[in-house]
C-alpha cells in the first residue's frame, strides 16, 4: 500500500494540471487563467470539475492521486504553497517584460545583473517581483499565498476595471465564498466598529480613501486598491444600538474583477485587509 511518503514524492503538482488543461484562459472555471486554476487546485482551493474542458481520460489518474494527497493532509501546508512558488518562478521570466509591466500598472527596471524586474503597487506597499522571489519593498515578510496571487497577477494579467461595484454574491460561482467573505470579514468589521465612524475613518487612513456619494447610502464608503487594476470598496452602515439595529459592512469589487484575479485570491484579500483595520483598532 502507498505510504504518505510515496504520495508526497508522486504528488499532483501545479504543471500536471496545467499541462491537461487548454491553455484558453477562458475564465469558466472562475479563475482568470489556466495556470491560477492549476495553482488552486493543487492545494485543494478550487475543484478539478471546475473546468469542462480537461480531457477525461487524461485527468482521472491525476484526480485519483489529488484525492489522495488531499485526504492525507498533503494540500494547504507550506510545502505544497512552496512547491506551487517553484512552479509559478519557472513561468514567470516571459512575463517580466516592460510591456506587460506597463500593462499590469507596474515599472520595469533591470537590476544589478540584468535581472529582469516590475515594481509592483500592492496595498500600502510595493512589492518587487524577479523569476527569483517577489520582495516587500517595505521588507514586509511576504506569505507564500501572497506571492502566489502577486505572481498569478503578474503572468495571468489584468484587465481594465467597468467600474461598476457589486457585492461578491453577483460575481460566479462565488457561493462557496460568501459565507467565508461573512464570517470572517464584514462580521468582525462590523462588531469592531459598531458606531464610531471617526475609528473606522482612523484605522482606515492608509488603506482607504474615502469616497462620497457611492452606493448603498452607506455611511462611510472607502475605496482601496490592492493592485493597480483592483479595487476594492468598503461600505459601513453605523448600528444604532437603541433601535436594535447591529453596524453592518460589506465588500464591493468591480464587475470585471474575476478576469483578473481569481474568487479564493479576493477572498485572501478581503481577509488580509480586515486583519489590518482589526489590528489598528485594537491598538
Ligand atoms: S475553465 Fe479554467 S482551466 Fe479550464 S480552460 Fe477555462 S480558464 Fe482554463
């Protein structure tokens, strides 16, 4: 019988799947590209039947053996994050191009060596991404997740915003999400600021930048950009405790964000950006 090592050493990586699947990017499965639907199905983020367009014959031995490493742990621990950065590093040298940079929001500069780099916006930081690694210009300790998605952004590129907000339940395939979008986010945001506008407004500054007359009515709206082509909008509608009503929150994305990044990237986003408004309200 296979023993764990013998599956960690046969394990599905990211180019398996990759290989099987067109290469169209054709956005079906929910993710923008190809390579960041193989990326998350690989660490157990997205299903295989996500894509009708793998041929069977060749993807059933790969489903077999995912389930297995799956079953026995072997998916969201560092190593499989680390092995799915290997295999985004081996892609990425093509994309770092002046061209794609320009396209993507960021600058491209040669670096000691001429090692191809793009500087990229990311949050309130800049992150500077090479075939090597992708570094934190304000030498933030990046996680392999945040590498994967800034990696993912770089080579499945981006594409203009519509400019039209809505929540995360009007973008496909996203029920999974909503629940986690919820719990793990516009709950605890609305609990910690149940009233205060002014402690919203001060946790937020950095982040966001307020935006008046938006949707919803809300009483406070922040937008805040992620990457260069995504947005992000916040809206908070104060509690008002002696009529019962409990604060509210609620994220907004742009209509065209899924040809960007893909669902489970915003998600990691939207909880990245909560952390940081709890922890300064915590302060
Ligand atoms: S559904 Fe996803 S993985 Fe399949 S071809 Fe389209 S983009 Fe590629």
């Amino acid at each position: 019988m296979e023993n764990k090592r013998d599956i960690l050493k046969n394990r599905v990586v990211p180019l398996d799947l990759y290989r099987i699947t067109p290469r169209t990017n054709c956005g079906e499965c929910g993710h923008p590209t190809c390579l960041a639907f193989a990326t998350q199905a690989v660490v157990g983020e997205s299903t295989l039947d996500a894509c009708p367009h793998m041929d069977p014959g060749a993807l059933q031995p790969l489903r077999e053996r995912l389930e297995r490493q799956l079953g026995h742990g072997i998916g969201k621990k560092r190593e499989s994050f680390e092995k799915t950065l290997e295999f985004l590093r081996a892609q990425v040298a093509p994309w770092v191009t002046p061209s794609n940079a320009s396209a993507l929001g960021a600058d491209f500069s040669l670096l000691e060596g001429a090692v191809a780099a793009m500087r990229l916006p990311y949050l309130d930081d800049a992150v500077l991404v090479t075939a090597e690694d992708v570094v934190s210009l304000r030498e933030r300790a990046l996680s392999p997740w945040e590498k994967i998605f800034l990696y993912n952004y770089v080579i499945g590129g981006a594409v203009e915003p519509s400019g039209r907000w809505v929540g995360m339940e009007s973008l496909p395939n996203s029920v999974s999400k909503i629940k986690s979008l919820k719990a793990h986010c516009e709950e605890p945001l609305a609990k910690a600021f149940p009233d205060d506008q002014d402690a919203l407004r001060r946790a937020a500054s950095g982040l966001f930048r307020e935006v008046r007359g938006g949707e919803g009515e809300a009483d406070w709206i922040g937008e805040c950009t992620l990457l260069p082509k995504v947005h992000l909008r916040l809206l908070w509608w104060a509690g008002e405790a002696e009529e019962g009503f409990p604060a509210r929150v609620k994220f907004l994305f742009d209509a065209r964000v899924l040809e960007t990044l893909d669902l489970e990237s915003l998600l990691f986003a939207c909880e990245q950006i909560s952390e940081r408004l709890l922890e300064s309200q915590r302060r």
